[in-house]
C-alpha cells in the first residue's frame, strides 16, 4: 500500500516510585520529561473499560503523566497516529501494523494478546455458501488492512481461491454492516462486538471463524520515539494493562456493563463477544513473530502491500515488573 494509501485510511510501588526520576533522566538524555501519553482506542473493547475505570490515570497521574485518549472506528487510523507521532500507543488487530511498516510508519509491537477477539466470516442464514470453496466469486465486505482482511486471506488460502478471484468490498464496519443487511455483499468478515451484534440479531450464518483458518493475535503498540525515549514508562504502561486483563478475566459482567455505559452496544452482543475472548497478554514471543510474519507475507504475496515487510524488525522487549 502507497503511504498516500494509508493516509486515506486515516480519514475514513518502586517502580512508580522511580518515574520522576526516569523523566529527568531522559531529558538529560536530549529528551523532553513525559507530560502525557495519548492512547488510541476502538469504540468497543477492553481500553473502553480501561477508560471508564480510570485505573491509568490513578496509576500516572500523582507522577505528573496525563492520559489523554482518542477513539476511532477500527484499527488502521490508530496506526496512522501511532506512526506520526500523534498518538503514543495503542490497541489493533494483525493487519494494521502490518500496512503501517510498509507504510514506513515509525512504530514498535510492545505486546500480544492471542486469540482476544472472535473473527468471523458470516453469511446470511439461506445463503448457498456453505464451505469456504464458495466464496470463488463473491462480494466479500471487509475494513480494509484490518484484521479481518487477515482472515479473509488465510480462509481462502485454505480453500486454495486466490484472491483476484473474489470481489472484495472494502468498508468500515458501520457501513459493512448495513450493505450485509441490504445484500450489498455476500459476506461480511467482521470482528466482535460487531459480530456478536449480528449474530445475535439473527438471520446469519457463521461461515468460518478466524482460528479456524489462522492463528491470530492482536497487539498493543507504541510510536518508536515513544519507546525509545521512555521505555521504562512504556514497560510500566503495558504491566498496568496486564492487570486490567487480569481483572477482566474474572470480572466479564463488569466488563460488559462499562462497555455497554460507554458505547451503547448492545449488552447482550457485548456479553457474547466477551465470553469468547481470550483474556492473556505476553511479551512478543518468537512464535507470535512467526505468525504475524505469515500474516505479512500473505498480504505481500497477493499484492496488497508494496514491498515485503520483516516483523522482527519493530519488536520492543516489554519485560514485565521490571
């Protein structure tokens, strides 16, 4: 993708202790101390909890470190604001980062979250689609460098379709979802709640679900200046998340409900798609660096990127509790 491409995306204890002391020490450094970190989000997820609960801004802030938050309606404009440098860190599934490296974005993975949340390829109820060898042909709705556009491309290298040989739609969610129920699109490749959301109101079909056809993650990721300035913030930022992962796990009523207080999904679609997610968050291993490279190479080989990208290249070592 053409960075003009992307751009266009865009518009569619003791260690608290120590964080003062880290921020002197960078602007000795050439660096400007921390003032604020800008986090991006999606309209619904686990950071929609994480804002709502205020957990961040009463770990950073006694220490002089606002957290300022902005939400988008899917993952690559994150990006794009990660990779200018004017957001500092956020949440995205596989695909975004993928196009923002070839894009030349100026960006790290700081973590992973495996399997977090369902991808779906759906159809509606009495469709003639019935395996993954029909989708030859077909209008396919999907968000464009998302990562159900990850999910499209392993389920028809599965199948053995090429990619020339669909009709992919590409829309955000909101208008996918509307072309879907107008039968605008034969399929639609969606991620929860918005899956959730349209299974739950009925006359749909789960064609094939992301696992089912790769091995997906989602990721946190920082701005590369961001990280290379801060890295003891960053690694503090990403133990903080680490624990509201930990008490979502075991708090997913309450998790729903602030969700459903902040965005107004429905809290039946949003219990759904909370139920089915994975609650864990690693350092980026070599395994998850293995997939996310696959990932990368499918997107390059069907000629959706414009070079090919190396993954490894932009891991940031988050070590937890140090």
């Amino acid at each position: 993708m053409r960075r003009r491409d992307f751009l266009g995306l865009a518009l569619a204890g003791g260690a608290l202790a120590s964080l003062p002391a880290r921020g002197a020490k960078a602007a000795a450094n050439g660096s400007s101390a921390i003032k604020e970190i800008r986090i991006g989000y999606q309209k619904a997820g686990l950071l929609v909890a994480v804002k709502q609960r205020g957990t961040l801004e009463a770990y950073f802030n006694p220490h002089g470190i606002e957290i300022k938050w902005a939400e988008f309606a899917f993952g690559p404009p994150i990006l794009e604001g990660i990779g200018t440098g004017n957001l500092d860190f956020g949440y995205t599934g596989d695909a975004p980062p993928i196009f923002a490296q070839a894009a030349g974005a100026n960006l790290v993975y700081t973590s992973a979250l495996p399997k977090h949340y369902f991808e779906a390829v759906l159809v509606p109820e009495d469709s003639p689609i019935r395996t993954l060898a029909d989708l030859k042909g077909k209008r396919i709705g999907l968000a464009k460098a998302s990562s159900a556009h990850t999910t499209i491309l392993a389920a028809l290298e599965k199948a053995g379709i090429s990619y020339q040989d669909i009709k992919p739609v590409y829309l955000p969610p909101a208008d996918a979802a509307a072309a879907f129920s107008r039968g605008n699109i034969d399929v639609w490749a969606i991620w929860d709640p918005y899956a959730a959301l349209a299974q739950q109101q009925g006359k749909v079909r789960l064609l094939t679900s992301g696992a089912e056809v790769h091995e997906p993650s989602q990721f946190f990721l920082a701005n590369g200046r961001f990280a290379q300035e801060h890295p003891d913030v960053l690694n503090q930022l990403n133990d903080r998340l680490a624990e509201e992962i930990k008490w979502a796990s075991t708090h997913q009523d309450a998790l729903s409900d602030l969700i459903h207080a902040a965005n107004g999904i429905d809290l039946a679609a949003i219990r759904l798609a909370n139920q089915r997610a994975h609650y864990d968050i690693f350092p980026i291993s070599e395994e998850t660096i293995v997939n996310q490279q696959k990932a990368a190479d499918r997107f390059y080989k069907v000629g959706l990127l414009p070079k090919p990208v190396s993954v490894r290249d932009i891991v940031w070592k988050w070590t937890p509790g140090a």
